[in-house]
C-alpha cells in the first residue's frame, strides 16, 4: 500500500449554536491516527509481522490542498488510499464513524446526511465545505455582562433606594436586600448548570426551560417572560421621560399641577403631565426602535454610550457621600455619622399618601411585604445576557461567568449603599427627599439626572433587545402556528417580532397608568425565574446520563430553595396578581396542549416518566399479581389474515375493540403486525410500517403501542412475540386476534395450521385469548348498542369471560345493555341449584346478571337431531362432508406414501366418532345461540381448546360451526389464574 495524505476539508459548526471553528488535525498532532498496513492473508497471531509493518499516516488538512488546482491534481479520497485494501482497514477500526463524531468529511468520500431538525431530538448541524463567514460574535463583557448591569441598574436605585432604606431601616433594608438578591443569585446559579450542559440556541431562558420542563411550560413561561420585558420597556420609557421633565420642565409641552400633603404643611409640587408622558414615550420609544433595527452590532456600540454616564454617576453618589459634611448641603443630610446609623438602624414604618410622603392619614401603610415588591424589579435583568445567546461566542463560558458577576456586584453595591445611605441622613430626610441621590452628588445633580435618564434608557433598550428574539425563538420552534408571522432565518433580525414588541411598548406608554400592572410584571420575571429552579432542579434530581453540565457549582437542593424563594415572592408582593399571573401562563399552557405541534424534545419530564416506570417495574416483581389490581394488557394482532389496504395498517374496529377492554381508559394495549421476509432486508420497511401504525393508533385516540415484528413465517414471528413481548408484571395477558371469516371463501389453506398454531401458542406461553367474530360489525363509541351482552359459561376461565362484559357495560355503546350468564348443564343437572350458586357467587362478585341454565342431552341420546334450525343443519351436513373428503384424501396420502396419517406435515390421530362428536356438540351450542341469543348486542362463549394431534382442517370446521349465524360473537379463553376475587 503506498504511502499517501488523505486530506479532508475543514468542518465549522453554524453560527446557531455559536461560532466555534475546530482547528484542523495537523500531521504532527497527538490525534493523527497511525494505522499500521495489515496483510490480509498474513497470521494474526506473528506478533513480528505486526510490528515491523509500516505505519500509514493520515493527515487532516484543509480543502485547499484537495482542489483540482493542486499540483499535478489530487486523486479522489478513495483512490488515495490505495484500493479495497484501505477502505476495509477504515472499516475495521471504525474509522469513518470517529470521522463523522469529528466533524470532518467521510473518510470514503460520501457526504454526511444532515441531522434533523431540533425537534427531532438534534441540535446540531454541520455545513461541509468551506466555513462560511459567522456573524459577529460577543463574548462575556459585551454579550452578557453589560446587558445584565444595563437591566438591573434601573430607576429604583436613584429614586427609591434612600427612601427604602428610611422606611425599612439598616437592618431590614439588609435583610431585604440579602432576600431578594438571593433569589436571583441562586437562580442565576441553576441557569449557568442548565446553560452549559450543551448547545444553546436563541431564546434564553424559554430555550432552557422548554427543553427542562417540556414545550407546553416552555412556551407558556417564555410567552409570559416575553410580555414582561415588552411591558418592562415601557416602564423605563416612562421613567426617564419623567425625570427628564422634572430636570427640565421647561420641555414640558402640557403644564399640571397637583397639591400633596405633607406632615404639618401644603406643599404645592409641579408634576409632569401624563400627555407629555405620552408624547416624549412614544417618541423615545420610537428611536430606542430604531437602534434596536439596526442589529445586536449597532445595539453594542450604542450600549456604552448609556453605561458609561450611568456608572460615572454612581461614582459621583460614593464621592459625593464621602465628601458631604454634617447639614451642609442641606437640611438633615449629617455626613457618615455613628448617630446617625443607630438611629437608623430599626424599621420605621408609617403612612403615606400614594406618592410615598409620610402621612399619618395616608392610605397606604407600608412594611416588609410591600417593601419586597417595591425593591424586587431592582434585581431582576439577569436573563438579558442569555436573551442573547444566539449572538455569544461561547454561552457555556459567557453567561455562567457574566449574569452571576453582574449579580453579585449589583448585590453588593445595594449592600455597601445600605449601609452609606442609612449614615448619612436623617429618616426624615430619607423619607421626604426622593432624589437624595442627587442632592448629595458630587459636584453637580445633574449627573444623578443624566445617569437616570441613561439607566432607564439602557434597560428599555436591553428590554427590546430581548424581546423581540425571546419572541422569534418561539415562533421557530414551530409549536404554535399561529406565531409563525414571527419566524426569522438563523442569522437575521427579527423585524416583525420588533415591531409587535414596539406596538405593546407604545400601547403601555399611551396608557401611562401602570400601577395595575406593574405587579404583574415582576409575577411573571418571578414565574421565569422559577421555571429555571425547577428545571435545574428537576435535571439535577434525576441526574440522567446527558446531564453533564461544565458547571458544576450547583445542587438541586439550591435550585428547589430558589424556586421556592420565587414563589415566596410573589405571594408576598401580591397574592391576586400571583393567581392572575399563574392563571394566564396555564390558559397559554392548555392553549399550547390544545393546539400546539410539540414534538419530543426529551425533557425532564420524560426522563422521570421513564424513571417512574422503572421503579414501578422493579416494585411489581415477577410474581402474580393479585386478582384486585389485575389489569388487562391485549396484544392485538393488527393483520393476522391479510386483506387490508396497503395505507391501513391495523383493522379499524380492532382500535375500539382494544378500548373496549379498558376501564375508563386505564390500561395499556399493544398492537402489533409481523412482516414475512428477511429482517436485514426488511428492517427499514419495519420501522415504516410501526411509524404508521403508531399514527393510526394516535389518529384512532387509542392508548397503545405499536410494535412491528420481521419474521420467516407468521408463526415463528408470533411465536417470538408471545415468549419476549413486555417486561415483568407488565407482560401481555391477553392475546386478541380476528376470527379468519375469509379463510374458505379466499380458499386459504395455509389459514387453519397458523390459526391453531397461534391458540396452541397461547396456551403454552399461559396467555388468555379473545377471537372477535363480526369485527367489521363492532359498533365504535357513537354507536349506543341495546338488547343484552350474553355469557356462555361452558368451562372455568378465572372470571375473565365475568370481567370483560363489566369493561363492556362501562363504554357509552353498551352501558344500556344488560348481562345474561346462560350456565350449559347435562339433562340430570338441578338447574335450581346450579342457577342458585351462580347468583350467589355473582353477587359475591358485585355482578348484576340474569342467570339462565340451559341443558344439553348427552351425546348418545339424539332424539332432538331433527329439530334443529334449517341453516345450523345445512351449516352442519356441510362440514360433515367436507371433513370427510379432507379425512379421505389423508388416508389415500398416508397409503400411496407408506406413512401415517400427516397433516401440516405432522402426524395426526384420527378417531371418527371423536370428530363426528365435536360437531355435534358445535352443532348444539350454535343452535342454542341462535335460539336464545339472536338479538343479542354481543355474545361471549368459552372457545374450545385445539385437539392434541387433531388436525387444524377440522378443528376450524368445528369453529365454523359454532360462529354460523352468529353476528357478533367473543370466543373467550382464560388462563390458569384468577382475575376476580370476591374478597375485599
């Protein structure tokens, strides 16, 4: 084999799970796979020869050097390495396969399939060829860190803070601060063990929270997040347009005027007009739109521009503390003064009038509870950086490190101002001067304007930032059609979901009274946050093998107190806006069940469906489970006779049939199909055939599954079937089937060995069966049925015949329907007290039946033989003489042969009198059918085993016999276990 380079092109992921480029395999990397040439017709067992063979190097390199251009021309890959003999030792050591795990192209030049969509399970795709150009990608600072900062520092902090900390005292404020701070800290810890255990596309925390909780939570959470940064924005709309007219109201447009009460005095304060609220709102809202247009690029050179003043002006807050001295500026501000700090250091909750000023009449009385709500919207903005996560380099690095830095720096700068603000003032001065933060700025208050005005500005564009693409995410996820206006290609803006989240904003502005649903607000920030906790926490609890999260400081235990710390929350900002915001996210959620195309996107919630079951198996055992709790399981045979459309994989009636045997749909059901032929040749058709089935299944809202079986012959797959189908106590126990009607009429012979082959199987594997005679004529769950469901009690079957015409009465077709139970006796039986034991052990039973006996002479007296009906004894000469001509032709066989008597090709015993004795006995069991059951809504009648070395042809002849005439007819045959108990 010559040595040669088998060069392969250089693979990037998109850009929709983030720009990461793997570096090509260079020839003198640790991962260059040296293969030594093997001689194929060599001894494995010369360790020598192993060892003296020339190593065969495989570089990886770019696809450059494989273009046509090269020098003197490239070979094709495959013809590089030399032959068959390269491509069988690829093969052997799997070499094609780790190519593909890599990323790079085939090793024997075939191009690698593309991976379905997300919804499909797959969330990564690979693009061959060269690496297209990525998007502009931004790492920890500017993706995830500054927008976080940009949100959380908002309008609280300037106006609210010193008044909060007056209200509520040192201690309280610290305690207030330490809660919710808390809240968002452990949250942020359950969001970076979610964010980097794999690929994370667009949509943030919907993105988490679908994939944790399942779409329908998904979706309600995340349309309900997507509301509340919408709504968000017009909130901090509002509030730099108010301060910036109370920083210049000569800007006002409208004048108003409004007279608050203070202590002792009437204090006249110019507030800003709500028309001039609306008008500067619409219009910064309009431009805030216009950044937003311009793309994530434009959004992070326009974000400095309002951090940078925002953060000047806390620095000129702390210098300015510092710098202040004892009533100088103004009246009550003391400087940092021990006094001070004691004196503040208790709650001093009051009255006040609806703007905060202390009145011993005011309507509004404030503690730790209101104090929650009022500060909590100052923490919150720590999903801004993961609501950009399609635009990160690296969202396992970036948002972990960047929301959790900008948590806790947020958290210890209240913190720190908890403890200047309550040295530096008086309460009273704490309570009446709002902008404190102003007055004690240094140099000028200004600053404290500007860099309100800017923090206010920069979350409302951090709010339309994440809106908009929290809204496109959904939409592409294609859960709810009617969202699909909204849809953006990877790599683009989401232009429309823009201008949806620029309409509410505006609509909110032009409301400008949002007192009412401020609240709700943060219910659904807190609702999101929650939804990240009990993600983690469900994850982390049942620790599936794909939870490998990078990391690794987290604890479900922190994800369940965060969770509960959520919901704490929002109990205790308000309990009717908490029951409004719980019940709008589930009408979104039974919205999303209704009409929604969810797909499996293998959340959490499977994984502990399927832990459940385990345990629940493991609990069950091996052993017999007892008659109460007996359920039973069908295994349906979906096409046991063929002559079906090739489009309907299973016969409609069986679907309602399988119904019929659950008791308010409990109860699992398994439908299955065997396919004749080679299973190599096969398998692929196999999976075709179970995918529709399990359509129909679906289509027909029958709780089932299906299986599909490949197999020489029919009996060898059912026979595989019986023996291996289920898991412990959840093993099928009843085989159900259609009675072969058509085996006659379409002269298949092969029917009747197949069809005793599957009873004979049943038997063995200790399985109930149930043939359905009439199944064409089954009414379905619309069609109300009337008469009587009539038992023919011949043999004991365990109570099963008992029980399925109980799940019977229990369907909306039956349930008008009543029991008859006919008991079949001998002519010398006391039918009086064979009635009399029956109706104590119904009642027993808690059974209501009418019980008839029936008697049959014995077979040597046939002195009624002439008066059965005309169609049961032509039914019967019929099959007397067929039975002959088949008996005549085996013993003329077995003579010109020299064999026995065969049939099926296994011998049999024949005993004349023996068959002439079964379809007498067939005969008067149809004829007392007909006599008594005629009009009845359905018949079940024991079904007689198959004969030991009896051949098939007559035993289906007897069952001919006895299904003559009958329109609906259940041929039941129980196992050796009870399914009824009479005890409690």
């Amino acid at each position: 084999m010559d040595n040669g380079d088998i060069e392969s092109a250089e693979e990037e992921f998109p850009g929709r799970i983030g720009a990461r480029k793997y570096r090509p395999v260079v020839a003198n990397d640790r991962a260059v796979l040296q293969m030594s040439s093997i001689d194929p017709g060599s001894s494995s067992s010369s360790s020598a020869g192993v060892h003296q063979a020339s190593l065969q190097k495989i570089k990886v390199g770019k696809q450059a050097n494989m273009g046509a251009d090269n020098n003197g021309g490239s070979l094709p890959v495959h013809e590089q390495a030399s032959g068959p003999s390269g491509e069988s030792k690829l093969e052997l050591f799997g070499f094609d396969s780790l190519v593909n795990i890599l990323g790079l192209k085939s090793m024997t030049g075939e191009q690698v399939p593309a991976p379905s969509s997300p919804r499909d399970g797959d969330d990564v795709s690979i693009t061959l060829g060269r690496p297209k150009p990525a998007d502009l990608k931004f790492g920890t600072l500017m993706g995830v860190f500054v927008p976080c900062l940009q949100n959380i520092l908002g309008i609280i902090y300037y106006i609210r803070f010193s008044w909060i900390v007056g209200m509520a005292g040192i201690g309280e404020s610290l305690l207030l601060v330490s809660f919710c701070g808390l809240c968002t800290f452990l949250t942020g810890i359950s969001l970076s063990a979610i964010a980097t255990n794999g690929a994370m596309k667009g949509g943030g925390p919907y993105y988490l929270i679908g994939r944790a909780l399942g779409p329908e939570v998904g979706v309600s959470i995340g349309l309900c997040f997507f509301l509340g940064n919408a709504i968000a924005g017009a909130l901090y709309v509002l509030g730099a347009v108010e301060t910036f007219l109370k920083a210049v109201p000569a800007a006002g447009i409208f004048r108003e005027t409004v007279t608050n009460v203070n202590v002792t005095t009437f204090e006249r304060v110019e507030s800003p007009s709500p028309h001039d609220l609306q008008v500067y709102g619409i219009v910064v809202t309009i431009v805030l739109c216009f950044i937003v247009f311009g793309g994530v690029k434009m959004i992070n050179r326009v974000a400095p521009a309002f951090l940078i003043p925002v953060l000047f002006s806390l620095f000129c807050i702390f210098i300015g503390v510092f710098l202040t001295r004892k009533d100088n500026p103004a009246v009550g501000i003391t400087g940092l003064s021990l006094d001070t700090f004691k004196d503040n250091w208790g709650p001093g909750y009051q009255n006040t009038n609806e703007a905060g000023v202390p009145d011993p009449e005011g309507s509004v009385y404030w503690n730790f509870n209101a104090l929650v709500g009022l500060f909590f919207p100052a923490v919150t903005g720590i999903m801004a950086g993961s609501n950009r996560s399609a635009s990160l380099k690296d969202t396992q690095r970036s948002i972990p490190i960047g929301t959790l830095s900008a948590t806790l720096t947020t958290t210890v700068m209240y913190l720190v101002s908890v403890f200047l603000f309550g040295a530096l003032a008086t309460r009273k001065k704490l309570l009446a001067d709002r902008l404190l933060t102003a007055t004690i700025a240094w140099p000028f208050p200004v600053i404290v304007y500007v860099g309100i005005i800017l923090s206010t500005l920069g979350a409302a564009l951090q709010s339309l930032t994440g809106a908009p693409r929290l809204l496109a995410a959904i939409a592409n996820d294609d859960i709810l059609p009617i969202l699909n206006y909204f849809k953006v290609a990877d790599g683009n803006e989401p232009y429309i979901a823009t201008l949806f989240t620029a309409f509410i904003c505006i609509g909110c502005v032009v409301i400008g009274n949002l007192d009412l649903i401020t609240p709700t607000i943060t219910m659904f920030f807190l609702l999101c946050y929650c939804g990240v906790n009990l993600s983690c926490f469900l994850l982390d609890l049942l620790d599936a093998p794909s939870w490998r999260p990078r990391w690794k400081f987290h604890h479900w235990s922190l994800s369940l107190l965060g969770a509960s710390l959520c919901i704490v929350i929002m109990f205790l900002i308000s309990w009717a806006f908490t029951i409004v915001s719980l019940a709008l996210a589930s009408l979104i959620y039974y919205y999303v069940s209704l009409k929604g195309k969810a797909g499996d996107w293998g959340d959490g919630f499977k994984s502990a469906y399927f832990q459940l079951a385990l345990r629940s198996l493991r609990s069950l055992g091996a052993n017999q489970v007892h008659p109460k709790n007996w359920y039973p399981i069908p295994l349906v045979f979906c096409r046991p006779w063929g002559k079906l459309p090739e489009n309907v994989p299973c016969h409609p009636k069986l679907a309602d049939f399988a119904n019929c045997m659950k008791k308010k749909g409990r109860g699992m059901s398994i439908f299955f199909s065997i396919l004749d032929g080679d299973y190599h040749e096969c398998a692929e058709d196999a999976k075709t055939a179970c995918r529709q089935l399990a359509t129909y299944l679906d289509y027909k809202r029958c709780e089932g599954v299906a299986e599909i079986v490949v197999a020489p012959s029919m009996s060898e797959g059912f026979r595989g079937i019986v023996q291996t189908m289920g898991l412990g106590n959840l093993k099928p126990n009843i085989v159900v089937m259609r009675y072969p009607e058509i085996w006659r009429r379409e002269n298949l012979t092969e029917i009747p060995a197949t069809f005793v082959g599957i009873i004979n199987d049943c038997i063995v594997a200790n399985k109930a069966v149930v043939i359905v005679k009439g199944l064409d004529e089954w009414p379905n769950e619309y069609q109300r049925q009337y008469g009587s469901i009539d038992l023919y009690w011949i043999v004991r079957d365990g109570g099963l015949m008992l029980l399925l015409s109980q799940l019977l009465l229990t369907k909306e077709s039956f349930e008008s329907c009543k029991i008859q139970v006919f008991c079949i006796a001998e002519e010398d039986t006391d039918a009086e007290a064979l009635k009399a034991d029956v109706k104590k052990f119904l009642y027993d039973l808690r059974m209501q039946a009418e019980v008839i006996v029936v008697t049959m002479k014995s077979w040597d007296s046939q002195a009624e033989g002439g008066s059965q009906p005309d169609d049961s004894m032509e039914a019967f000469t019929g099959a007397q003489q067929r039975v002959a001509t088949y008996l005549a032709e085996m013993k003329a066989a077995a003579e010109k042969n020299g064999t026995p008597l065969m049939a099926d090709g296994k011998p049999v015993v024949v005993n004349e009198q023996q068959v002439e004795k079964f379809l007498y006995t067939t005969l008067k069991l149809n004829s007392t059918i007909l006599r008594y059951s005629r009009m009845a809504a359905v018949v079940l009648v024991s079904l007689p085993p198959p004969p030991v070395n009896h051949p098939a042809y007559f035993y289906m002849e007897y069952m001919d016999l006895l299904v003559e005439n009958v329109q609906r007819l259940l041929m039941v045959r129980g196992y050796r276990r009870d399914v009824v108990t009479l005890f409690t």
